[in-house]
C-alpha cells in the first residue's frame, strides 16, 4: 500500500546552511509542517509539527516514510525518541523490488549496537528479510571483503586511576531523545549514537534510492532535526589569504605533518625541514633530501616517517640535527645526524621507542640549556633527553606523571604557578616541577579538565601557556579533541591560599554553538602560540587537519575547508574572563598537520608560520605591520 502524503516543510538550504546537530553542513533540513515531499508505506500514521515528525504504528508490522529523492552516498543526522516499546531505523538506498516492495540498507535505532541489515519489505511494509551485514569501516574508506577490522584509532589509556575527564555515557537512553549522525559512502555504513564511537557495516555498493523512517512495534516514534546532505557532491570553497600573510609552496607532495627551522648549513639563514627535506634560506626553492623521499598517499596513507619533526643540536658538535617522532607502533623517534655540510643523506639513529602521544614538544625542561622531547609513553606523561656521552644511542627517559595520564592528544609546557621552573599540562590537568629538579621524581599532579569528548577521542595538540588577560598569572588555551570540535581558553584563578583552578571560557565549539567570530571548523590537530601582532601579547594559531583519519567520515566534518587561522588576544575588561580570542584568517586552503611552526624566519620583525599537511607544506609570511599599514593608505 503506498499513498501520497502531505507532511513536511523542505528546505532547500545552501550547502553552507548551519544546523542544530549535524556534524556536517546539509543540503536540506525539515522544518514542517506543510509541503509535500515524502509518502507513506505501510501501517503507521504520520504526522508533522514544528519540525517534529511522529510515527505511530497502525499494525503489527509498522510503516515507513520515504522520502520522495533519491541518493547513493548520503550523511544523515536526526534525533529521535521512542515510547513504551517502539522499534524504529532509518532505511537507505530503499529501491523499489519487481513485487511492489522495497530493499535497502537498514540500520536499527532499538538499542547501542546501531546493527545494520539488507532488508527486504513486502508492498504492506512489512520486513520479510533481515541479513545482518558484517563490519566495517574504521580506517579504510571501501571495506574490503572477508578482512577483519581493527578499531587502531589512538585512544586514551584506559588506567585505574580517577581522571578528571572521563567520556560521556553515549548508549541509547530509552525514552530520551538520542541523535544519531550515518554515512553511507561506497560500501560502507558509519553510524555515530549520541556522538559515540562508530558503528560501522559493510554493504553492497552500487545501491540507490530514498531514505525512509521506520515506526514499528508498540508506542510511537518521534523525529526532530532531520538533515542530510548529498555526499557524491564535493565543494571546494575559494581560496584565501589572510590579509596580514603572503602564501609560498614549499611542496606539492605530502610527506610530513611536522616542521622545523635551524641553520642547518651554518650560512647565518634559517632554514626549513619537513619530511625528507630540508627547504634552504633566505628563498626556500632549493632543498636536499636528508633521508628517502617517498611521498604518501592523503587518501589511503600517514606519513608514516614523520609525524613530528624538531631541530637543535643534540650531539654537541655546534651543527643541528634532526628528531623525527612518529606515534603508535611506528619508528618512534628518530635521530638524524648533520653531516656537516658534506652533500649527502644524513646517517639515522633509533633514539627512542613506545610513542604513545600524537603532539609532542622540544623544550628545555630541566633548565641545562638544551631542550628535551616532552610526551606520552606506557601510559606516562614523561620527557627524554640524550646522554651527552652517547647521544645517538636510546635516549634516557624521566617519568613527569605516574602510569595512567599519558594521552595521545594535547600537551604544553609553561610555568603555570609562577615559581619560575617550567610545569606540563595536559587533557588530564598540570603537574608541578620539583623544587628538587626536573629529575627528581614524579611531578606534583594538579587535575583539572581541559578538553572534551567527541566520539571517543578527546584531547588537543600544542597547549599554550600564557598571560591571556593580563592579571599576572598564567592562563591555557588549547583545542578540545583533535579529532572532534572546540577550542577554549582557561582562566588562572588562585583561592586566598593560592590553590590553583581555572575557569574554561569556549571560544569555538560546533556548528549549534556561538562561535568567536562566526568562525567553526573542526579538527584542531596542528597549533601553536606567538606574538603575531608584534603587541607584546601570545596570539594562537589552530587550523583544520584535513582527512586526519585518511578519506573515511570518522571525524566529523572530514571534508570541511582545510583552513588556517591566528586567533588575537584581545585583553577586554567587558569579556568573560577579561579577554577574549578573535579569528584573523590566515589562509583557506592548507590547514595543519600534528603542529605548526611560528618563527620569524627573515628578521624582519613579523612571525612567519610553516605548516606541512596533506596538500604540502607552506610558508606564510608575515607581513610587517608597518609594512601592511603603508601598503593600505
């Protein structure tokens, strides 16, 4: 049985349209309640109001609404709410079967699993077979068949002892309101409940039809914040420069997420490296391959030999080397040795093992005038230096924090309690440097909070630490989840005791929230911290990783415009907190990679910023202010 049904308000909005909940930016979202559009199949009333759809079962075996078009690739979001004991899915690719009936791709709202069926529907609605589909998904775009996936995403350690940030609950809460985000791309199901973990499902490519919503046992089912978007359609916005940059490709190849700058030919000029080359000064076009240049794939490939890259001399004989650092069950970090001068490949040294972090900084820490390698491993948050007697053998590791805080996202270095001996923070709060010394034991642990989940993950990239209002005391900016949304900063506040705390002021969330500027993107993966305004005051830098997770919709929003921007600090009484952080841009498409480098390359007075990602790695130099104010008159 199939009728007409005159129900919903469709509105046909710019790809650029904002909704309340979609991680993405739809093309169409329903507002109700008049309008045609969609019809009805099978046995439940439907009915419309304020954008709010409600399905109620007429029959044992419930009924369906079907949207009049027609889509292969698909990201749909709704919210939805059960009574008493409903059953309820949204149908994909629902094409019409010789009987009358339909078949598609079927993913199950009753509960956490989100499992997902080929289904066949009879011409009264009713589902006559269900084949449950097997898993996929995670890091691969198309699920190859009969291969088992792995979820290989970094996580959190998962430790016994009290966090202060701890995910958020993400299964299905009967009789609430639960959102529910699915991609449908190729032959691949991702389905996200309550912002949670992926669900993923292998399907036969090929299909092609309207989505449907299910109302089906007993009670009814409700629908709000339908939205969707056709994903065979790719936009690209139009590139951009910010007004205070002026843009220079390095390269077109992708080879690294990572950057630094040293005088590696001992010419009085800063040089550039990233990946395999090292980018010579004062011009940047002609570069020498320091190890095999083989570039990655951004769809399919990481970078696999450097994910962070640092500069300084490590070995003591007055020329810089280079630290390439890569997480997981990669290489670890790499030491390679300059050569002097002599025209060749630079000799490599495993310097260290058991990475667990993403972000990574080089710091003197211990106050010895030459800086160490701060990040996670074995679950520690820790920092490893050379032995000057053999540095190219494993470098010695000092523990900062006990087992359990170590995380792969997020990590910064200051003196938050103005005692004059640098502290490190991270997603799990700071801890204090010793009085005793850098070495002398684990740190003193002060929890505090400073990201939020999204998706499982949670945690940012380069944490500054700096003066944002002005009161004297030391406050922390930093992105939220660097795979998911967010960016704050956090105000330093002291009880008449001088404890520590801090009050989390958002400067950017999701696309539902009010954003500094306007300005919303996700995947804070790369930032950094400087004076770029020559004011006397830090500035933050943040920008977009673009496919982080390679091409998959893993993350939300994996497709947004890969962008780069400098975030002012203005000091303002009337703001919360008594500053606020307002967007420049810098450039539209570049985005980051695990850092960026902020670094006056030429002298002339005006930060420069390196970033190496997907699409190249680039220089942005900085426009001197007198130079920019003469230039506008």
């Amino acid at each position: 049985m199939r009728t007409g049904l005159i129900l919903l308000n469709v509105l046909l909005a710019a790809a650029s349209a904002l909704a309340s909940g979609p991680s993405f930016a739809p093309d169409v979202r329903f507002t109700g309640p008049t309008a045609k559009g969609w019809n009805k199949v099978g046995y439940a009333n439907w009915s419309a109001d304020s954008g709010t759809i409600t399905g109620k079962p007429a029959g044992n075996d419930g009924g369906w609404l079907v949207l009049d078009n027609s889509y292969q690739d698909i990201s749909f979001y709704t919210e939805f709410r059960c009574e008493e004991s409903c059953e309820t899915g949204v149908l994909l690719r629902a094409e019409k079967t010789s009987d009358g009936g339909m078949k598609g791709v079927y993913v199950s709202l009753d509960d956490s699993t989100l499992n997902t069926y080929s289904v066949t529907i009879d011409p009264n609605g009713k589902m006559v077979k269900q084949e449950k589909l097997p898993r996929g998904g995670v890091l691969a775009r198309l699920t190859p068949p009969s291969q088992s996936q792995s979820d290989n995403r970094p996580r959190p350690q998962g430790p016994n002892v009290d966090l202060p940030l701890k995910p958020a609950d993400t299964s299905l809460r009967p009789h609430e309101w639960n959102s529910v985000e699915i991609f449908l791309d190729a032959n691949t199901v991702r389905s996200f409940l309550n912002d949670g973990r992926q669900q993923g499902a292998m399907v036969e490519d090929g299909g092609y039809g309207p989505v449907a919503l299910y109302a089906g046992g007993k009670g009814a089912v409700q629908f709000r914040n339908v939205a969707f978007m056709d994903m065979s359609l790719k936009t690209r916005d139009e590139e951009k420069v910010g007004p205070h940059f002026r843009k220079q490709r390095l390269s077109d190849f992708y080879y690294s997420w990572g950057t630094a700058a040293a005088d590696f030919n001992k010419d009085d000029v800063l040089d550039v490296v990233s990946g395999p080359y090292i980018y010579y000064g004062p011009d940047y076009r002609k570069s020498r391959e320091i190890y095999y240049a083989f570039p990655s794939n951004p769809l399919t490939e990481f970078a696999g030999d450097s994910t962070m890259e640092f500069a300084a001399d490590f070995d003591g004989d007055g020329w810089p080397d280079i630290l390439t650092v890569n997480f997981g069950g990669g290489p670890g970090a790499q030491l390679y040795i300059n050569p002097k001068g002599e025209h060749r490949r630079w000799q490599k040294y495993a310097v260290g093992t058991g990475v667990q972090s993403e972000i990574a900084l080089l710091r003197d820490i211990d106050g010895d005038g030459k800086p160490e390698l701060v990040y996670s491993g074995a679950g520690h948050v820790r920092y490893a230096k050379p032995d000057p007697a053999n540095p190219t053998e494993k470098w010695v590791v000092h523990d900062i924090s006990d087992a359990g805080y170590g995380v792969a996202h997020g990590i910064g270095v200051g003196d938050v309690n103005g005692d004059g001996r640098l502290d490190v923070v991270n997603p799990y709060g700071w801890w204090e440097q010793p009085a005793a010394g850098a070495d002398s034991g684990p740190w003193t642990y002060h929890p505090a909070a400073f990201a939020q989940f999204g998706r499982g993950l949670m945690g940012g990239s380069v944490m500054a630490v700096y003066d944002v209002n002005g009161d004297g005391k030391n406050d922390i900016v930093t992105s939220l989840n660097a795979h998911g949304w967010g960016l704050a900063w956090y105000e330093q506040k002291r009880d008449s005791a001088g404890k520590v705390s801090f009050t989390e002021h958002m400067v950017m969330n999701d696309r539902s929230s009010k954003n500094a500027g306007g300005v919303v993107f996700s995947e804070l993966h790369g930032t950094s911290y400087a004076d770029v305004d020559g004011d006397g005051i830090p500035d933050f830098i943040a920008g977009k990783r673009y496919f982080s997770h390679l091409d998959t919709n893993i993350d939300p929003d994996p497709r947004g415009a890969p962008v780069l921007y400098w975030y002012k600090t203005v000091r303002n009484p009337k703001a919360a907190g008594g500053a606020e952080l307002v967007p420049e841009l810098i450039d539209t498409h570049s985005g980051v990679g695990s850092d960026v480098l902020a670094v006056d390359l030429n002298h002339d007075g005006a930060i420069d910023v390196v970033t190496s990602t997907r699409f190249g790695t680039f220089i942005y130099w900085g426009i001197p202010r007198h130079v920019a104010a003469s230039t506008q008159k």
